[in-house]
C-alpha cells in the first residue's frame, strides 16, 4: 500500500504533486519558497547545508532553485515547498 502524505504546512505544494501534475509547477514559478523534510521533520538550510528546525534559520529559495536542488529526492522525504 502507497503512503498518501499532505501538505504539513498551510499553503505549501509537495514534490510529490508536482512530479504527476506539472502544469502546477506554473502558479509556482517565480516565488520564494523554504523547503521542508517530511523525513527529517526540518527545514533545508541555505544552500542545501543541512537541516534546522529553526524557521528562522531556514533557507529561502527561489521556487526554481528550490525544485532544482530538490527534484532528485523520492516520495519516501516528503519535501514540500512552503511559500513565504
């Protein structure tokens, strides 16, 4: 049985819906975003360094840098993308 995972934090997008609907990607593109790991329950830090728990601390990405650095990663991380 697949897991199902939603969105942890209002607003955001998970890679996971991107990556079957592209054409969401579009409402996307252009705004700044942090990165959050479902599987480390953290944020990405600046320039993919590490994880913070810390929202203060948390990397803040291009939409497109961040779907960049990210794309690799399997549903199993959860990553979603919270717009600020």
């Amino acid at each position: 049985m697949k897991a199902i995972y939603t969105p942890r934090h209002r607003g955001a997008i998970l890679l996971k819906k991107l990556k079957r609907w592209p054409s969401v990607r579009q409402y996307w593109v252009g705004r700044v975003v942090m990165i959050w790991s479902g599987e480390w329950d953290a944020w990405w830090k600046q320039d993919a360094c590490g994880y913070t728990t810390d929202s203060r601390l948390a990397g803040r990405f291009m939409f497109e840098e961040a779907e960049r650095i990210s794309h690799h990663a399997g549903n199993e991380k959860q990553i979603e993308y919270v717009p600020i």
